[in-house]
C-alpha cells in the first residue's frame, strides 16, 4: 500500500477519515443508586417465584406424577 503524503506529512487515508469516539466513552458510568425499595421488591419476587414453585410441587405430588 503507497501512502501518500498531505500538508503536514500525515498520510492521506489518516487526514481524510477523523478517529471516531468509541461508544462507550459517551455513557455515564453507573452510580448503583437505586430506590430504596428496591431491595424489598426483589426479595418478594424472590418469595413469589419460590410460592409458585412450591405450589406446582405439591399439585405434581398429590396427582401422583413424580
């Protein structure tokens, strides 16, 4: 590949096409601040989910089917 040379000894390809900005470097990092709730939100849907499962078992076992 020939480069060739602009004003101030950059080699064309490099003058004609500026860097882009990586994507990442436009997002806010995370601060991990969160409702206060939130943390009771998950736990109850924890207990929610353990409920329904704990339901399908003792249907599954009191129809028979292991």
């Amino acid at each position: 590949m020939i480069a060739v040379a602009v004003l101030g000894g950059a080699p064309a390809a490099e003058a004609a096409t500026p860097t882009p900005e990586p994507a990442a470097a436009q997002l806010k990092p995370a601060t991990g601040e969160v409702g206060g709730s939130a943390g009771l939100y998950a736990v109850a849907g924890g207990l929610v989910v353990a409920a329904g499962g704990a339901a399908t078992w003792l249907r599954r076992r009191r129809s028979g089917a292991h």
